[in-house]
C-alpha cells in the first residue's frame, strides 16, 4: 500500500495548513480532494491514511451535498479497516454521525480565539484538568461516538475531542489554521459573517498571542497521524 493521506477538503479556504506542512516534513504524499459535488471517494485500497477537513455545512445534509453521504461511507470503511484518520472540525462531525452519534444543529456558538478544558491526560492536548488554546468555529454539536474517550470539553460542547482505538483522533476545533489560512477566511464572508463584532476587533490579536501554543498541539496531533500512517507499511 502506498504510503500517501487522502484529505477530505469541502470549501476552497477550509485547507490542510498546518496538517500539510507536517505531512510534507514526514515525506508523505498527500492529496487533497473534495467530494460534495464531483465522483465518489477514492478506493480504500490508494491510502494509508485519511483527513476530512472543516467546512460550514450540516453534516448530514446529504440531499444539498450528497457527497457527504460519500464521505460518511468511506469514513466507516476507514474505521472498519483500521486507517489512521484524523478528523477536524465538520470532519469532526462527520465521522462522529457515521459511527452513529446524534447531531445537534445550532446547539452551541463558539467562534473565535478560546479554550477547551483537557479531561482526559493526553499526549497531544496535555495532562486532565489543564486548558488547551484553539480555534473555535462552529455551531453545530454533535455527541461522542459509543467507544471513543473524550479527551476535551466546553461548556457548550462537551465532545471536543476524542480518541477512538489507537488510529483515530477527532476535534471540534482548529489547530491547523496559519496566519495566511486566517486572514484568508476573514475575506470570505460565509466565514466573516459568523463574527460578532468584538471578536471581529480583537481576532487577529488574540490569533497572534496563541498562535505558537496552537501550532505546537497542530505538530503534536499531526506528527501523531503521519507516523501513525507510516507504520501502516
């Protein structure tokens, strides 16, 4: 089997960043695809790994964008076949619905620089009872699979982050953003609109100040999947 990540991307600015930066520097080949309105996903027989990125859309609204049901096929199959995945953000909630955990729509408002609570120790978020900073941007909540242990939390969404066997790991938030990746989701205004004005003022700032603490959990987590994808050889 080659040694190559297919990653799942669904909006032009929603990109791999960071993940694919530290792909790159583990020598892995990568291509990012999108699903929504083109061919089915690749065979599971061309990857060793698999990546489904963030996006603004239901995850289970699969009658506007039936590659999502696409999508959620695949990710069972991924799991089934045990394929080191990573999954982000509506990724996050995609492969949480395909394993059968319910989705909440608008049940939460998290947007912008923030935290999650750490309530499980972890070599990627840190040890149970500390904060990790993120990037939050979402709306919709979904529940953790039957199986999976949470790693992370907040308020509004209590399955931030979890681990299922020793190939997956999901989270709600954004890790993976760089600068350049931010600035660009600011011109986009499906993403701008979702800013409350005071987080419209201070989001670059408080970007800034966590960006170095954000990009070290971003190499853990990503550095975790890539050599989780080499061994798989």
């Amino acid at each position: 089997m080659p040694r190559s990540v297919l990653v799942l991307q669904h909006v032009p600015w929603e990109r791999p960043a960071i993940l694919g930066d530290v792909l790159t520097d583990h020598s892995l080949a990568w291509e990012s695809r999108s699903f929504l309105y083109g061919p089915p996903p690749l065979d599971l027989s061309q990857i060793s790994g698999l990546a489904v990125l963030g996006g603004p859309m239901n995850a289970e609204d699969t009658v506007a964008r039936p590659g999502l049901a696409a999508e959620a096929n695949l990710v069972r199959a991924a799991v089934n076949a045990g394929i080191p995945l990573l999954a982000i953000c509506l990724g996050h909630q995609i492969l949480s619905t395909a394993l059968g955990a319910k989705l909440h729509i608008g049940a939460a408002n998290e947007v912008g620089i923030g935290t999650v609570d750490v309530v499980a120790d972890d070599p990627v978020l840190g040890s149970a009872g500390t904060t990790a900073p993120v990037l939050h941007w979402h709306h919709d909540v979904v529940e953790v699979p039957d199986g999976a242990t949470i790693l992370a939390s907040t308020d509004q969404t209590p399955n931030q982050a979890f681990r299922l066997g020793d190939a997956i790991f999901s989270m709600q938030f954004h890790v993976e953003v760089d600068r350049h990746m931010l600035d660009r989701w600011l011109t986009v205004d499906e993403m701008a609109d979702d800013l409350s004005p005071a987080t419209r003022l201070t989001l670059g700032d408080d970007f800034g100040r966590s960006a170095t603490r954000m990009r070290e959990i971003a190499t853990r987590a990503f550095s975790e999947f890539a050599d989780a994808v080499l061994l798989r050889d």
